[in-house]
C-alpha cells in the first residue's frame, strides 16, 4: 500500500467552460484526461477529483485575493 500523498495547486484559477473540448480537440487527451471535466471546466477542482478516486490523496488549493 502507498503512503497518503498530498496535492498542492498554486491557486491558479483555471475555470472556463472550453476545457473539455480544448483536451478533446486540441490537445488530442486520452478521454480519461478530460471525461472528468464537467460544464463548468473547473480544470484543477474536476482533476483533483477524479485524481482522488484513484489514489489516497490530500489536496490542497491555495488561493490569495
């Protein structure tokens, strides 16, 4: 078994509703990489998400107004 890993995101707010088909189309992902992504495009948020369900994973999103 592995040990509990931890996620830091630098807070890059990386939201926008043409992520899907940008790793779809543009980037030519594997639909494993861009399935996850819902209507919102919340990129990190969707990522880390699906990330978590296969790995024991902490993560943290820092964020600075």
């Amino acid at each position: 078994m592995t040990e509990r890993i931890v996620v830091l995101s630098d807070g890059a707010n990386l939201t926008h509703p043409i992520w899907k088909s940008t790793a779809r189309e543009l980037w030519k992902a594997p639909g494993r990489l861009y399935e996850c992504i819902g209507e919102e495009g919340d990129l990190i948020a969707d990522w880390f998400i699906r990330l978590n369900k296969e790995i024991n994973a902490t993560f943290l999103h820092v964020n600075t107004p």
